[in-house]
C-alpha cells in the first residue's frame, strides 16, 4: 500500500518533467532558438531525427532525474531518525528487463539512423556538379560543365548539386549549417563528395569545420541559392563578363588573386592581414625578418608565389602554403603583378 | 634543507641536463657527418626530449633497485622513507604516498589547463579579437585539451592507487617500484607539453590531425607529441600493476563478487589502459617520424594516407573516454549505499556492466570519423556499435535508482557530489545518441554541441566524483575533517554554473558555433550563449579555489577525524584515520559477509582481526 503511493508519485513527477521539457525542446526547435531554418531537402530527414532524438532526451532525463529527485525528498532521514534504509539487494526479472528494452530502443534508433542516412545520399543523376576547392584559408567553386569558376557558392533551388571536394594542403571540412550535412574535404587526390539540394532561396555561408591552421575560424564563403531562372541569370552573366577572360592584365589578375586564394591573406585596401596588404606594395623597399632589404619588383613576386618560404617580411610569419602557386602558369602570375602594380 | 635531497628538484634539473645532452649528440652526429646546418633545432629538441626524459627519471632514483638488480645487487624490501612534507617531494613505494602524489599533481595540472580555458573564454565573450591572437588562441586550446586529459589520467591513478590494495586488504600493489614509475614519468611527459608554449605552439588541438600536425615550421608539435608518449607509458604501467593487484592479492575470502564495486571499476578501467594506450603513442611516434625523416605516412601527396593516423588515434582515444570515466562511476557505485543505508542494486550487473563498457568501448572509435571520408560502409556498422554503449550504462543509472529507492538518505558533501554526478552524467550521456547516429552527426561533428557533451560526460565521469572521493576519503588518509561549510559552498556553486555552461555550450553548437574557432560571426546571434558560458567557467573557477582553500586549512587545522565518520562497511574505515603505514599488517581481515548488506541487521562484510596492543 505504502509502496504503490510512492510509484504513483514517482510516476507523476516523471511524467509531468517529460511533458515540461519535451515541449520546452520542441517548442525551441520550432521556432528556430536552437537549429538555424532548414534550407535543403537533406536537412528534413535530420531535423525529424533531431525531433525524435530531443523526445527521447527528455524522457530519460525526466525519468533518471524524477527518481533521484522524489528519493531526495521522500527517502531522507528526518532529524532524529535512527535505522537504515529497505533492504533489498536486486531484482533479476527488472534487470532483464531494463537490459533487453534498451537494447532494442537503440537498435531501432540505429536502424532509423541509417535510414535516414540513405535519404540524404539519395542520387540525382542529373545534380548540378561543383568541384569545391578549400586551402589555407578560402574556398573555390568551379562548376565543369557551365565554365565558372566563382569564389561564391551560387546554386538553384530545388536541384540536387553534387559537390566533388579536394584540398590543396590540410584536411578541411565543408559545412553548410542551413544545409546541415558537413563532409571532410582531403588533400591530394582523395576527393570526397556531398549531395545538397537546397529548398529555400536565401543567402549562407559555408564554415570550414576541421582545425586547419591559424585562420580557421575565419573561413567562410558566401552560399547564395536563386530560384532556377535567376540562377540561369547569373551564369550568362559570369560568362559574359568573365573577368578572366578580359583584355586588361589588372582585371584578370584581380580574378586570379580571387580565384587562388590570394585574397584570404593578402588585402587590396591597405588592411593588415596575415600577409602583406598589395596596396602599394609594388616599387616598395621591404625590410625582411633577417633584416636585409629588398625591392619589390616583378622577379621578387613571382619568388614570393612560386617559393614563399625563401624570403620572409619582418613582421609576418611563414605561413604562405608552399604549393599555392603550383597551378599558377606565368602567364597569371604576370596577370596578377599587373594587378598588384596598379594598386597605389 | 639541501634542495638536490628532494627528488623532484633532481628530476627537473637531470630533465634540463639531459635536453642538452641530447642536443649535443645531435648536432656532434650532424657535424662528424657533414650535415648542413650543423644546428637543426627540430631534431635536437626531439633527441633533447627523449634523453631529458630518461635523465629526469634516473636523477630521481625511481630506477635506482631495478638498476641494481642489473647489476646483481640486492636492495632492501622496505627502503627507508623521509617523514613529514619530504616524502611527498621523494620517491615513495608506498601506493598511499604515490596516490597523494598523483592527486596533488593533477589537481595543478587542472589548475593550469582550467586558467588556460578562461584565458580563451574571455576572448570569446564578443566577436572580434579582443586580446588574443588565433594562432595564441588555437595553442591554448590544444594545451586546455591535452593538460585536462593529463589532469584526469592522474586523477583517476590517484583514485585507484590509494584505495584499491586499501579496499581489497592489500599492504600495497603488487609492484610497488613499477608503481613509483608510473607516477614520475608524468612530470617530464608534461613538461615537455608545458615546452610546446615556448616552441611555437601546436595549432591543431590536441588530436594533432596531420597533414596540419606534420607543419614544419612548429617544433611544439614534436614535444606535444613527446610528452603524450611519455604520459603514456604511466597508464601502460599502472595498468599491469592493478590487474595483477586485483587478481592476486585480495583478503582471505574476498572472492571477485564480494569486492568493494571500486575495485570492478578499477579492473576495468585497468584493461583497457593497458591494452589501448599504444596506439596514441604510435600514431604520434608515426607523426614524428614523418617529420623527421620523411616517412609519408600520412601525405597522400606521396603515397600515404592522412585518415590512417585517425583510425590509429581514435583507437585509443575512444576508450580513453571510459578510462576517464569508469572509475568515477565506480565511485558512485562505491558510495551511494553508504548514504543511502542499503545495499547496491544488483551489484552483480554492475560490476558487469563497467567490463561491458569496457568491452564494447573498443569497437566504436570510427563514431569520431563519420565526416572524416573514411569508407562510406564503415558508418552504419560504427553506428550501431556505438548506440550499443547506452545499454550497460543504462544499467548502472537504472541501478543507482534502484539504490537510492525507499532508502533513508543524508546529504553530507560527498554525496552532494555524488548526486550532481548522476544528473551530469546523464546529461552528458544523452547528448550522446545523436553524435553516434550518423545522419545528425553530419550537424553536430566538430560544433559546440559535442564541446558540451564531452564536458558533460567528463564533470559528470570524473570531476563531481573526484571531488566526492576527495571529501569522502578525506579523514581517512589526513587524519582530519574537512570544513563541510565550504564542501557545500563549493558544491551549490560549481553544479548550477556546469548546468549553465554545458546548456550554453549545446545550445550554441547548435545554433552554428564550431569548435576551435578563436573568434565566431557575429551573423550567428550567439553572444549571450558565450558570455553566459565564460560567466559559468569564472564561477566554477571560484568553486574550485574554495576546495584548495578547503583542503589547506583543513589539513592545517582540521578537526581531528574518527575511523569511520561514515559508518561505512568498507575494509578501510575499519582501520584508524590516518591509515597506518603497512595498512592491515597488523590487523589482516577475512571477509565474511557481503560488501552492502546495510539494513540487514547482525551482517558483518569484514572480521578485523584484534588491533595490536599499545599502538
């Protein structure tokens, strides 16, 4: 009789902190206070999970922390009290029981897990393909079959893309929050791939998600999704105006700086990065980490590009990656100290 | 006071000599070769490291009778040991010592690690760089990572060292010098760490991930790497030491069912300290050399292949979460029935349930991997194995219950502690399942949110159950009470600010936070998260100091403590406070009864024998 009140009670108390904080988390979802709005169809199979998973939370935790809490209050000793505690040492049907019904909760979950994974790998042979290129510190997006390349991931909504992803150096790690999948992008030739086919039109960003090196955290690049027809848009216009098809030197140059991952370090406008800024930079007499001094001429730039570590400007670290240039031909590197000679 | 008499002043000095000799020997090879530069400063910090770290030992003597025995000398069974504060600073082959030894100094190490943490939380409280480079920055959170790990392995050495050959009526482990060992060669393994600030730093966290890790232009990484070794060859050690402990040495009587449930939990944790530590140590070693001498095994550039050194460093580092984690769970275990006044539920299951843990903790490593690119078929399996884990760990939450049902409770504070573990604990652990699940894992991997599971997991593992050993056992290895004001301040201040500074770390993961990142986009709206999360690291800071103080003026002037404040059943409580030199030398003990038989009026676990007369 005494026994069944405290069951009824303890029952109670776990039921109404399930409600509580189960509600609590599907409200906070639902209203956008904890996931950034879902904006690929990827995102829908995840977020669904995130939903069961949050339930699922709340139960335990309401449970675990219902018992402990209605045993604090009811099963303390109350001043004066002498005598110990029931005695009971265990119960082996209960413990079965709270073995084998767990065991299958997980392997369900796990089983939904892997469905879900197969939703969101789910192949569209005609994806929009993108070669995704990270570095120390910036991305690159050329897309094959259309002839761009753009430093912005630009897409169409309601397209799978298919994003084949390499590194230039270290493992980086491409991360759409808004999309929510997240792959590993690896040096050499061990490219990896990620499906994403966005669902609302709007304006991201991709965050590079492993530990790459010292500017890691500011390694992002605009994502811009466009409904299909202004995205047709903005492909005849990149091919149209494509600055790296331009006549002038200093325009093609500018792409080039954009497009090779100059720009993440070395700024146009005289701010300090982690490189020297180009502005004003050529004819210039820059003092080296040893002290000499050194004149800031076409022969000293194309070593700074083709061999960064061999001189190092006082102040500046050496963190220029030694391969950055090897895709370079002269003819760009030319391209680019046009460029930088025209910045005054 | 002759300073060289202490061992750790020989140490340090005998790890400053031997750097340079290593350095020398390096540059001699270099220059009677030809080589240009004679002076390579990467290879000669490694040489440097090494042979410092083999010099620190032998100044301090630990290897003194293993050198002997070399030599075919005899060496007396019980050395003579300097009374008072010394024997702290010396090598000591008594496990009370060693395990006071280990406790002191990870307490230091976590002080340092923690000051680093709210160096970078200040940072992080707005975006912009307020004061604190990102290279500074990626530095110091690889420090934080690696000292809290380093803090914990010493911790939980403490933990088992002092109380299992106590717990089992052992006069000490089974290999007492092996024992020393593992302690001192930690300090050269973190100092060689603490070098890396000096060096350039490692910018890569502590997983030191190549191709980032094989970066040339920082030499920290070799010490870092160095150091790790070093610190593990405490844990192989150590390891080795208890299992032969527990299987060998226990009181007439205590068959493995009738051992205090610590011991199970040690046994554990043991297991897999011994059997996994290796392959950290191999994936740093295979870094090192691919720095060194060029061996590419991890630059796909040249044949090798960087997601190697992950299913190598992972293989450890997943198990290493349960060896930072059984033991504190071992001490819940361990405690609860005192203060609950009735036995452990189904103390069976749980002894099973820590070498289930233990088990099924080795196949599930590549959970850590499911964005790495590693082969696609890998993640499923991964998956499961690793929503596997919930199920023994169920089993010990689900007992504890059962433990603390219809039981008459008292809330002195260890068992404050103990209690605000099970809620941590829980936490931590059920923000667990969706990291193991790989479609949400493609969210979360390297956000926040796994930054405030893993805190969770690790307060709630590991520091709220130190904390509650700590004050539990106290009385019995200082002799005195500690003050149980200041026990409570530290506790009602220390489990609201973790409440809130794991909170706030899950909810900022999810709204797009990553992880080691020194500054965040304001573009997020996260500001009120972070700055609630480095309000919480200063509050648990200050939780933290008033234990220090606790401890100091307690152990000045503490009451003096008697056997058993605890009215525990437990072999050790049995003895007087502080415990004697040879444990139960005088007074062996049979056991006759079950370990947690509270509430069965007339049950006897242990029969001391008749206590010496006139001791």
């Amino acid at each position: 009789m005494n026994q069944l009140k405290h069951y009824i009670g303890v029952v109670i108390l776990v039921a109404v902190l399930t409600v509580a904080t189960g509600l609590g988390l599907q409200s906070a979802l639902q209203n956008g206070y904890i996931l950034p709005p879902a904006a690929s169809w990827q995102a829908v199979p995840i977020d669904w999970l995130f939903g069961l998973h949050f339930w699922a939370i709340a139960f335990l935790f309401s449970l675990i922390v219902g018992f402990l809490l209605y045993s604090v209050i009811v099963f303390r000793r109350k001043k004066g009290e002498t005598g110990d505690g029931v005695h009971f040492e265990g119960n082996t049907t209960i413990e079965i029981l709270w073995t084998l019904i767990p065991l299958a909760t997980v392997i369900y979950f796990a089983y939904l897990g892997a469905q879900t994974l197969s939703d969101i790998q789910r192949v569209d042979p005609d994806a929009i393909r993108v070669n995704v290129t990270g570095r120390q510190w910036s991305w690159t997006f050329e897309y094959p079959e259309l002839g761009i390349v753009s430093e912005e991931l630009v897409l169409p909504n309601n397209k799978q893309a298919l994003l084949r992803m390499k590194s230039q150096d270290v493992i980086h790690s491409f991360w759409v929050p808004e999309f929510r999948v997240k792959q590993d992008v690896l040096p050499g030739d061990m490219v990896r791939e990620l499906r994403v086919t966005p669902k609302e039109v709007g304006e991201y960003k991709v965050r590079c998600a492993e530990l790459c090196g010292r500017d890691h955290a500011n390694m992002r690049a605009p994502v811009v999704v466009l409904e299909q027809a202004d995205f047709d848009a903005w492909v005849e216009e990149r091919l149209a105006a494509d600055p790296t098809k331009s006549d002038d030197p200093v325009v093609r140059g500018q792409a080039w700086a954009i497009q090779f991952g100059c720009a993440a370090c070395h700024s146009f406008d005289g701010t300090d990065g982690i490189g020297p800024s180009w502005a004003g930079l050529f004819g210039k007499e820059e003092t080296m980490e040893d002290g000499s001094t050194v004149l800031v001429d076409a022969e000293y730039l194309i070593e700074s590009i083709r061999d960064p570590g061999a001189q190092i400007v006082a102040g500046y670290q050496n963190v220029m990656p030694a391969n950055i240039g090897e895709d370079l031909t002269d003819d760009q590197i030319a391209d680019i100290i046009a460029f930088i000679e025209s910045l005054k | 006071m002759n300073i060289l008499s202490l061992a750790l002043v020989r140490g340090l000095l005998g790890q400053v000599v031997g750097t340079l000799v290593g350095m020398g020997i390096v540059t001699l090879v270099r220059l009677i070769f030809g080589m240009d530069p004679v002076w390579k400063a990467e290879p000669a910090w490694v040489l440097g490291g090494v042979v410092g770290t083999m010099f620190f030992m032998l100044a301090t003597g630990v290897m003194g009778d293993w050198l002997k025995w070399a030599k075919g000398e005899s060496t007396p069974d019980h050395p003579h040991e300097e009374p008072g504060w010394q024997r702290y600073f010396n090598v000591s082959l008594d496990h009370k010592v060693i395990g006071i030894q280990y406790g002191v100094t990870s307490v230091i190490i976590f002080l340092i690690a923690g000051t680093f943490a709210l160096i970078f939380r200040t940072e992080l409280i707005a975006p912009g760089i307020q004061f604190l480079e990102l290279d500074v920055f990626n530095t110091y959170v690889g420090l934080h990572g690696i000292l809290m790990i380093a803090g914990i392995l010493l911790g939980v050495g403490a933990m088992i060292n002092y109380l299992v050959p106590l717990m089992i009526g052992a006069s000490d482990m089974a290999f007492p010098r092996l024992n020393a060992f593992a302690f001192w060669i930690n300090l050269p393994g973190a100092v060689l760490v603490l070098a890396t600030l000096f060096l350039g730093g490692f910018d890569s966290g502590w997983t030191g991930y190549p191709p980032l890790s094989a970066n040339l232009e920082k030499i920290g990484f070799q010490t870092f790497f160095m150091g790790v070794y070093f610190i593990g060859l405490s844990s192989i050690t150590g390891g080795i030491n208890v299992i032969v402990t527990v299987l060998r040495m226990r009181a007439k009587g205590m068959s493995l069912f009738k051992m205090p449930i610590f011991v199970w939990a040690a046994l554990a944790t043991a297991l897999i300290q011994f059997s996994a530590t290796q392959l950290i140590g191999l994936s740093f070693q295979l870094v090192m050399f691919e720095r060194l001498f060029g061996m590419n095994f991890f630059d796909p550039t040249e044949g090798g292949n960087p997601i190697l050194f992950q299913h190598l460093f992972w293989f450890y580092s997943h198990p290493a979460v349960y060896v930072f984690i059984l033991p504190g769970l071992g001490i819940i275990s361990e405690l609860l029935p005192v203060f609950v006044r009735k036995p452990l539920f189904g103390y069976k299951w749980i002894a099973m349930s820590s070498l289930g843990i233990a088990l099924v903790g080795f196949f599930v490593w590549a959970h850590h991997m499911f964005t790495s690119g590693m082969a696609e078929y890998l993640r499923v399996p991964f998956m499961y194995s690793t929503l596997l884990v919930a199920v023994p760990t169920g089993v010990k939450f689900f007992s504890w219950v059962g433990t603390m049902w219809q039981g008459k409770m008292t809330f002195p504070t260890p068992m404050l502690f103990v209690l605000g573990a099970i809620t941590i604990f829980l936490l931590g652990g059920l923000s667990g399942p969706p990291n193991g699940t790989v479609s949400t894992d493609l969210y979360l991997h390297d956000t926040y949110w796994i930054v405030g599971h893993f805190h969770a997991t690790m307060f709630g593992g590991y520091v709220f159950p130190m904390f509650a050993a700590i004050y539990y056992w106290f009385p019995k290895f200082s002799g005195k009470m500690y003050s149980e004001k200041l026990g409570k301040l530290h506790f009602w201040l220390m489990l609201p600010a973790f409440y809130v500074q794991s909170l706030g770390q899950m909810w900022v993961g999810l709204s797009g936070m990553r992880r080691r990142i020194g500054d965040y986009d304001p573009a997020l709206g996260i500001e009120t998260g972070q700055l609630l999360i480095t309000i919480a690291g200063y509050v648990i800071a200050l939780s933290v100091l008033i234990f220090v103080v606790n401890m100091i003026i307690s152990l000045r002037s503490g009451q003096k403590a008697p056997a058993n404040p605890w009215n525990s059943r437990s072999p050790e409580f049995q003895l007087p406070s502080p415990v004697p030199v040879h444990n139960y030398a005088q007074q062996p003990f049979e056991v006759v009864g079950e370990p947690y038989d509270y509430g069965l009026p007339g049950s006897v676990y242990v029969n001391m024998s008749a206590a010496p007369a006139g001791d």
